[in-house]
C-alpha cells in the first residue's frame, strides 16, 4: 500500500472515531499531522511509505518533542494503522 492510500484510510479513521486531523507543511522536520482529540489531547503522527523510516532530522524533531510530553506515532503499513486507529477509538 502506498502512503496516499494509507493517508487516506488515516484520515477517514481519524473521523470516523471523532477526532480532526490537520496536515502540518511548511514546518522543517515536523511530524505530518496533528491529530486532535476531544478533551484537549493533541498527537503528532508522521506517516511513512511501507519500510520507509524518519529521516535523522525527523528523528530528532521526534525526540523534542516526546521530551516535551507529546505523543508521537509514526505509521508506515496498514496493520499499524489498524492498531493506532482502535487506540484512538478506546
């Protein structure tokens, strides 16, 4: 599966369990997305093309900001969709 297809799925999930998600650009580094959830949580997700990994600058953009209490996920197949998005949903 290609990463446009896998966004896609993300996104309709992202919905489908009540949350918005914005597509982030134009910031260096940054995860693609924010998911925001009701109650005030925000997570950053990066989304990868399958076997593709955080490039270093994207690995420590990560590292800052787990450090500052965020969660980051990084999803680069379906099945790891399929798991993050029933997280989400409980």
């Amino acid at each position: 599966m290609e990463e446009g297809s896998l966004e896609r799925r993300f996104y309709k999930g992202v919905k489908r369990a009540g949350c918005k998600s914005i597509k982030i650009t134009g910031l260096t580094h940054y995860p693609d997305r924010q998911v925001l959830v009701p109650g005030g949580k925000v997570i950053w997700v990066e989304m990868k093309a399958p076997g593709k990994t955080p490039r270093k600058g994207q690995r420590e953009r990560i590292r800052r900001l787990r450090a500052m209490g965020f969660q980051v996920d990084v999803i680069s197949n379906s099945m790891e969709l399929k798991t993050w998005l029933e997280k989400l949903k409980s």
